[in-house]
C-alpha cells in the first residue's frame, strides 16, 4: 500500500518553553519584588512601580523584555533542529542519522570563479522523510523513488508504480529545462537502483512526458497607488506556484492559479489560460513556458 509523507508544514509548531507576553512577564516581576519587602513597605514599592519613570520600573521593564527575548530565542533553536524547521548544516547533520547527503546539481568551476550548486533545503527534507522507506528490501513504491532521487542532484521529482508483479517503473523529472531527463540521467539512475531492488523485480527507468502551458490573465484591482506593486508580487507568486507544480503528477489547477494571482489589491482575477487547468498523470509533469499577468485596471472604472 502507497504510503504520503507527512505535510511538515501543516504540524503545529512546538513551544519548548512556554512563551509568556511582555505584559503577563512584567506584572509577575512586579508582583515577586514587591513581595520581597515587608507588608508594611509594599505599598509604597507598588506606588513606586506603577510610575513608568521611575528607574526601578524601567529596569523591571527591561528585565522582563530580556526575557522575553530568551524564550524566544530557546523555542526559536529548538525547533531548529527540527525536520520541519532545520535549515543548511544544521538539516544536513539531522540527515546525516538517515545517511543521507545533500546532493551536488552543478560541480560549477573554481577556477574560473562559479561556485558549485547544490540541493536546496526543501529539496534535501523531502529525501530525509523518504529514507526510511529506502531501507525496506521488499521493494515499495516510495523506496524507488527515494533512490532514484539520491542517484544525482538532477533528479527533481520521480515517481514509480509497478504495471504488474515483479515489474517497476521508474519516472523521473530532471531540473536542466523543461524536465526532460537525458539517457545519461536516466542511466545513473538506473545504475543506483540495480544494486537496491529486489532481486526479482524489473526497473524500467524512463523521463517524465512533459505537458507545456502558458499562463495568461487580467487583473482587475481595488482602487489605490500601488497597482504595479501588487502586479509584480502577483507574477512573484504565480511564477512561485508554476515552479512547485513543476512535479510528475501534479496537477495545475485553477483554484491554485487564482489563490497565486489574487494578492493584497487584487479584486478580480480573469484567467484565460489554461482556462480548465492542467490535468497530467502519474508519469507526466506540467512545465510553464511562460507568464503573462495583464493589468485591467480598476474594477469599479
């Protein structure tokens, strides 16, 4: 049975140490220093601390913002070595416990100054969540892909399924144009997996068949100044949403071209193409030849 890794994104972030706003902080400091001194003093010390000028309250004031600070900062390193939240080395020693290893997509060249490329940090967390399964030796769906994506920095997106017993095929999308995979990557790929699958399994390994579209729109806008700012963040998120669809089996649908377009100002999104999404299968990938987002000016004109 196939198996989804979990949506990271959507884990409620864990407080460490529980986060306690200025306010609550401050009047419990008030409350303990004013219970240090005598019954008989407390409520001079109370007048004194409810005056915002007086030194001792500016310096309560600033204890408890420190504070304040500090919890943050716990929860904000805790959660960092989270999955979900680790980002450069930090991700790479949590992937390290699976032996997993961020992957090189360009070597670059320096001697002449270009430094290599390597695999982002979204890229790499979703082959750490996928490693378990590339322990299995029984040969499940989500271990193929697991090592299809590890043969080479290449690999953007793979998918497999198995047509009949003891057959797999392997589909996979190259990041280098429009996803088409070279018979080179295709044969790395290939490679990587004969030592991993099962041995009575056949692995057919074979590019993602792509589906090109064009996005064209018109925005219409509420009336104000910054139309043209609104513009530009609309092709931002768009281009954002053209990229993350770019996946074997991702479907682009208009539901998501209209939540990418319909930014802050934005009232009315008119889309023109593709005008019923893009439908794509388990073995194809869409891939966005171009954006086009066309002003139409104020709504209510």
């Amino acid at each position: 049975m196939r198996t989804t890794p979990i949506d990271l994104s959507q884990l409620p972030a864990p407080d460490i140490v529980d986060p306690i706003d200025f306010e609550t902080l401050f009047a419990e400091r008030k409350a303990r220093l004013i219970s240090l001194y005598p019954a008989d003093q407390r409520a001079e010390i109370a007048a004194t601390l409810a005056l915002e000028s007086e030194p001792l309250t500016r310096s309560l004031q600033e204890n408890a913002y420190r504070e304040v600070l500090l919890r943050q900062l716990i929860n904000d390193k805790a959660r960092g070595i989270l999955l979900a939240y680790a980002r450069g080395t930090t991700l790479e020693h949590i992937a390290a416990l699976f032996d997993v290893e961020r992957l090189v997509i360009s070597a670059g060249d320096p001697e002449n100054g270009v430094d290599p490329v390597y695999e982002d940090d979204d890229s790499l967390r979703e082959r750490v969540q996928l490693a378990p399964r590339g322990f299995s030796v029984a040969g499940p769906e989500e271990a193929y892909v697991f090592h299809a994506r590890s043969a080479d920095g290449r690999v953007l997106s793979a998918a497999a399924f198995s047509p009949e017993p003891c057959v797999m095929v392997v589909t996979i999308l190259s990041r280098e144009g429009d996803g088409t995979a070279s018979d080179e990557l295709i044969e790395i790929v290939k490679k990587n997996l004969e030592g991993k699958r099962p041995q009575t399994d056949e692995v057919i390994v074979q590019s993602a068949k792509i589906v090109r579209y064009a996005i064209r729109s018109t925005l219409r806008f509420f009336s104000g100044p910054d139309r043209a700012v609104a513009l530009a963040e609309a092709n931002k998120r768009t281009a954002k949403f053209a990229a993350d669809m770019h996946r074997i089996g991702m479907e682009v649908t208009v539901d998501g071209l209209h939540a990418a377009m319909r930014v802050a100002g934005v009232q009315k999104v008119l889309l023109d193409s593709p005008a019923g999404g893009v439908a794509v299968t388990g073995e194809q990938a869409p891939y966005c030849t171009g954006i086009e987002l066309i002003d139409g000016g104020v709504a209510d004109e």
